[in-house]
C-alpha cells in the first residue's frame, strides 16, 4: 500500500513538472519586430477596415504586435480567457482551473518582471481573469500557450478614441440612446384600456392586447441588464402594483463602477442616470395602471434590473465588466427564465461572451438587440452579443412590414425575430417617462428587444412546465416566415395571440 502511494507521488511531481516544462517551452524564443505601440487611429482605422471587408473583427485574429498595442493604449490592462479548451469556461466544471491560472500568472511575472500588481481581479464563476501587461514579450508569450482561451485589451475604448479622432458622439444619437426627455403622447399612438391605461398602437400589431386573456406574465421573471430603473418613476417603483397589476415584484441592482479607472471600485447604485433602462423596464412590464400612463407588454411579470452600464455602447473596462457581472448574476438567480440586454458593442468582448454563455448553460432564454446606427457605425451589421448562437437577435421594423427595418435599426443573417416599433409619422412606442407621471417615446432595436422579451414572459406564463426551447419554439411557430427564416429579419413579427394559444 506504502509502495502504491510512493509510485503515485512520484507520478504526480513527474506530471507537475512536465507540465511547467511543456509552459517554458511555449514561451522561449521571443524576437520582436516591432517594438512602439500603434497609435489609437492606426487601432480603430484596422478595426474599421476589418468590419467593412469582412464583416467583423476579432482580437484573436489579430498580430501579436496590434493586440499589444491596443492593451498599452488601454490602461496596460488585459482581460485573459483561460481552461483546458475553448468550451471550458465554467469555474465550476473546470477542476484544474487554479492551476491553469497560476500558471499564467507565473508567465505574467516572469516576462514583465515583477511579483505584484499583476492580477486587477479573478472571476468567481468564470475562468476569466483581468491583469496588467506592459510588455509586448508578455503578449508573445501568453499567446502561445494552449491554456488560453482569449487575451484581449480589457479597457480599449473604440468609440471614445473614434469621438476624439472623428468628432462623432460616443453614444447613440438616435431614440434608443441616452435621455431624460418628457414628451406628450399623440393620442393616435395609444389606446386607453381599463382600469385607465395607454396600449401601444405596436400592441395591436402584434395582437398583444387579444393575448393578455390568456397570459399577462404572471410567475415568470424577467432579468433586464442595461442603464438601470430610475427611483423617480413610481410606476416602476414603489407603485409596480397598480391596477390591474398585482403580486409581482421588481428589484434594482447596481454592478457598475463609474470611474475612468479600471482599478477604482465601489459600485454607483440602481438608479438609472442615462433613461434608457427605465424606457425599457416600461416597455416589458410597466404596470396596466388606473394613472392614464403607458403599460408594458407582460404587465404582471416580476422584474429584476441591473444598472451594468452608464449607457448603451458597452465600451471600456467598468461596462464590460459590469455587463459580465450582470449576467452571471442572473444566471444564478434561478427565478429568472428570461434576459433582456439592449446594449452592445460591434467587435466581440470575451469576458461578456463567458457571461452569456453561463447564463445560457443555466436555461436562460437570452433575447439582445441587434444594433441601432450611432454617426459613424452604419457600416456595421447585427452587433455583438446579438449575433452569439445562444441569444436571440432582435430588431425593429416600420409599422405593418416585416421586413422595412427602422430608419436607424440594423439587420442580418443573424436576426432572430422583429417588432414593429415606427410609424409612417416616425414615432416610436409609448413608454413611461424618467420621471413620475410623465411620458415618452423610444424607438431602435432596443425597444424592440424588449418588447419581444416581454412577449417571451407571456409565452412562458401560459405554458410553466415549458423549456426555453419550447418557448422560443412557440414564438418562432406564430411569426411571419416560420419555418423558414428571412435572410435579414429571421422569423419576422411574432403574432402574440396565437403564440399564447
């Protein structure tokens, strides 16, 4: 038994020691041609230039020598993916993830010469871990190693480095951005129904309102990742039970840090500074009020929102973080069957991509928006996280098309569903404004997609004991092209009543 034991130990210092062996062995030999970072132009102008030729971009696609560049021209900070493969990204599914990433970390010290201030912050659920990289050697030598999933720069703000270099707005100009706006609802926009609400014109479109005989929601919960609620609409506070509306429950969190530095911490509250996550909390489940005011798709579905980001273009290390963060969160919460997430960015973000494919593997039906035009990226199609196989892409379309996207609304191959949210007068869906009783119109993807996650909420409603494909199966059966999908708009306009039925 003795002999057994001793064979084994051996065996196990012989492995250990191969294995740092085979790590030394990936990272010697590192020649650099290039030794001065690229500025920020010569960054975005590659990035632009890989979209408009192919389509899209990625940092793993990328030179050694460019992803270096872009970590140095962001605060020195990289965001690396790490396991024993490229669907290893589960912490808890992962038994050598310790050691893989200590491993790592030895790299780290070893090429930039030092023993501390290596390691910014390691995820709890996640085998991703964010550090400080100043050399390009290091770049070189993590990339070789096989225990790397993605290294990508993990503060790299494309969209503040294109506003500097082109004078364009950082984030959306369009009516799905940023904005604290009350407007006057036209009467021909609205339909009061009982006890003394407003129902979208969009509503009828879709046969939302015949729907509600069968399901408003009721049980199922609904997780909204955005700018957060405002506290100052009490329709989406304190009085989220109101008229018809009741026995439900709406919670607000904050996961985001407002600080230019990656290192700062100390997350800023709930409470929504931007509009945009208030215009679509309303838009899923605002209650069907006795106030005269507008009233969300699943009126009755509980809510629970994270303030993840000050705005919608995920850009630079607090928002993509605080996006991650978000939906790891709601992917734990087992209450939650349904995400909605009407931000994004146009390349791929690693530590976001790990978030949502934990929260698909927990059963979570993922609905994000596939893109609302800003001045300078027209050129780009459906965005990122929308275009991940396991969300479902979701854009707008003109009043009683499928297939006319919005001014402003992006479309593609990967677009899953649509909903009519313009109107031959241009205006937008009714919603519940920042502030108490007042009101407001919101347009784009972005209502769009919530509205869809709030139709999903009816559908699910109805059937309890249901999966989420057996949902989205459902949805898919009761739109316009189904079974076929349209090359650009997917299964097209969901008639709610029919999928309720």
């Amino acid at each position: 038994m003795k002999k057994n034991v001793f064979y084994l130990l051996v065996m196990l210092l012989v492995m250990v020691s191969c294995n740092r062996e085979e790590v030394q062995a990936e990272v010697e030999g590192i020649e650099i041609s290039q030794k001065d970072p690229l500025t920020e132009k010569q960054i975005n102008d590659r990035i632009n230039e890989s979209i408009r030729n192919t389509g899209s971009f990625s940092w793993s696609k990328s030179s050694d020598h460019f992803v270096w560049s872009a970590i140095f021209r962001g605060n020195k900070v990289a965001s690396i993916g790490f396991g024993a493969s490229q669907k290893d990204f589960d912490r808890s599914l992962s038994p050598d993830n310790e050691r893989i990433q200590n491993e790592i970390l030895e790299v780290i010290k070893k090429y930039e010469g030092k023993q501390d201030r290596v390691l910014l912050g390691s995820d709890q659920y996640l085998n991703q871990m964010d550090v400080y990289i100043e050399k390009q050697e290091t770049v070189i030598a993590l990339r070789r190693l096989k225990t790397i999933r993605y290294l990508e720069p993990a503060d790299y703000r494309y969209f503040e480095n294109e506003k500097k270099l082109s004078g364009a707005a950082k984030s959306s100009g369009s009516s799905s951005g940023c904005g604290l706006e009350s407007t006057s609802l036209n009467s021909a926009d609205y339909t009061t129904i009982t006890p003394n609400a407003k129902a979208s014109w969009s509503f009828y479109k879709h046969n939302i309102t015949s729907a509600w005989s069968y399901s408003t929601g009721a049980g199922i919960t609904i997780g909204l990742i955005d700018s957060g609620v405002s506290t100052e609409q009490g329709l989406l506070s304190g009085s989220f039970n109101n008229g018809a509306s009741s026995g439900r429950t709406i919670s607000k969190y904050g996961v985001y840090v407002d600080s230019i530095w990656p290192w700062s911490s100390g997350y800023d509250g709930a409470n929504d500074k931007c509009g945009h996550g208030t215009s679509m909390a309303s838009a899923m489940a605002a209650p069907r009020n006795n106030q005269g005011q507008p009233v969300g798709v699943a009126y009755n579905a509980n809510l629970i929102a994270y303030r993840a980001a000050s705005n919608v273009v995920l850009d630079g290390y607090h928002e993509q973080n605080g996006v991650k963060i978000a939906f790891t969160e709601l992917a734990n919460n087992t209450n939650v069957k349904i995400i909605s997430m009407s931000m994004g960015h146009i390349f791929s973000v690693g530590k976001i991509e790990d978030g949502v494919k934990y929260a698909y593997s927990k059963g979570k039906l993922i609905f994000c928006a596939g893109g609302t035009s800003t001045s300078f990226t027209t050129f780009v199609g459906v965005i990122f996280p929308a275009w991940m196989p396991e969300t479902q892409a979701v854009t707008g379309v003109k009043e009683n098309t499928s297939n006319q996207k919005c001014d402003v609304c992006h479309s593609g191959a990967e677009i899953d569903f649509t909903y009519q949210m313009e109107r031959a007068s241009s205006n937008n869906i009714p919603v519940l404004s920042y502030y108490n009783a007042q009101t407001d119109y919101v347009g784009g993807s972005s209502v769009a997609t919530a509205s869809t996650a709030g139709i999903a909420a009816l559908v699910w409603a109805k059937n309890p004991s249901w999966t989420r494909d057996q949902v989205l199966n459902k949805m898919r059966q009761s739109a316009t092209y189904y079974p076929n999908k349209d090359a650009n708009f997917g299964y097209g306009n969901i008639n709610v009543l029919q999928a309720v039925q």
